[in-house]
C-alpha cells in the first residue's frame, strides 16, 4: 500500500510523543500490506474497523484513533487524521470537516 501522508503522523508526534512509536510500526507495516478489504486488514489490526468511508485504527492500547481512506483497488491509504480519544469522540471528523 502507498500511504499518503507521513506528515500528518509527524505533525502528531511533535505534540503526543507517546504515540509515535505505534503509529511509525503501523506505518511500516501498512506500507507492505496488499489489503483488499477491511476484512484483510482485519486479519493484522483485529479492532480496526470501518465507520462511514474511513477505517479506523486503535494506537496506543485505544489512546489514540488513527482515521485513513483506504483505496484498495488503487493500493492506497490516505491518512486523514489522528486523533485523541476525546477528539475523536466529538464525532466532527465524521463530516471530513475537523478543524
């Protein structure tokens, strides 16, 4: 998979250091995945799921949400937000329209 972009990842860790470990071995293993569904990708990130058009990944024992657009006919991931878990639960980056 190509995923696009490591820097929202990097922008993440500057301010929540803790997370940067879990999000850089997601990283290492979603850039060598071939998913071809969520079930696939299910079958490594077991919590992940699918909410509206993103599917979202639990980092950092569900401290943090990490929410991506996987294009899996394109082979890519495209990183739309991470999240604390307050955040995410103010459910605005449902609508795309975080910040």
């Amino acid at each position: 998979m190509r995923v696009i972009s490591r820097k929202i990842l990097r922008e993440f860790c500057e301010v929540h250091g803790d997370a940067c470990d879990a999000l850089y071995d997601w990283y290492r293993v979603a850039t060598k995945a071939e998913w071809r569904n969520l079930l696939d990708v299910q079958t490594i990130y077991a919590k992940a799921e699918a909410v509206g058009n993103f599917t979202v990944f639990n980092i950092k024992g569900n401290r943090y949400r990490l929410i991506v657009d996987i294009l899996y006919s394109t082979q890519r991931i495209y990183i739309k937000y991470v999240l604390t878990h307050a955040e995410y639960d103010k459910d605005k980056w449902k609508d795309d329209q975080y910040f």
